[in-house]
C-alpha cells in the first residue's frame, strides 16, 4: 500500500509540474466563447508551454463571432504580421499530379 500511495504521490507532484508550466495566451475578442440563452461561459482556451511561447512570442488569439453554433471559432495567429501577398491568384494545373 504505501508503493502505491508513494507512486500517487509523485504522479500528483510530476501533473503539479506540468501545469505550472503551462501558460493560457489570452484572448481579442469577446470575454466568452460559448453562449446559450442568456448564459455565456469562456469554455475554450489556446494554452501553451514555455519552449511554445518562446518560439511564437507574438502570437495573438482571436475569439471570432458565432455562425451556427453556441461555441465560437478561436483563431490563433503565431504571427499577426505576416500578410499573405495579393497578386495573381494561384491556379493548380492537372499535369502537377501523376497518375
């Protein structure tokens, strides 16, 4: 028995570790992102660890508008930015595949 209350223990300890290290990156946008009625909850999150914010430190998360669901779509950019150019839109030609 005490195996197993030791192995709890350091189980308890090594999840303790985990989520300390685990970072919520916030939110642009409204302060909830479930809605149902008149009751809204924030239920959706983006986490991160410290190596993931250290790779993407601009990242910024976006709570988009409700389309046919009581949850809203989350949209995370690693890097606001960054603009995909406009020019000539892209035309996929068939002889790139092979058969």
């Amino acid at each position: 028995m005490a195996r197993l209350v030791q192995s709890v223990t350091r189980l308890k300890k090594w999840s303790q570790s985990l989520l300390a290290r685990i970072v919520d990156l916030g939110y642009i946008g409204p302060s909830f992102t479930w809605q149902r009625g008149n009751t809204v909850e924030r239920l959706d999150r983006v986490l991160a660890n410290d190596a993931w914010v250290s790779d993407y430190p601009h990242s910024l998360v976006y709570h988009l508008p409700r389309i046919k669901s009581d949850h809203m779509p989350i949209l995370l950019k690693t890097n606001p930015e960054f603009r995909v150019p406009r020019g000539r839109p892209f035309r996929f030609l068939a002889g790139w595949t092979s058969t």
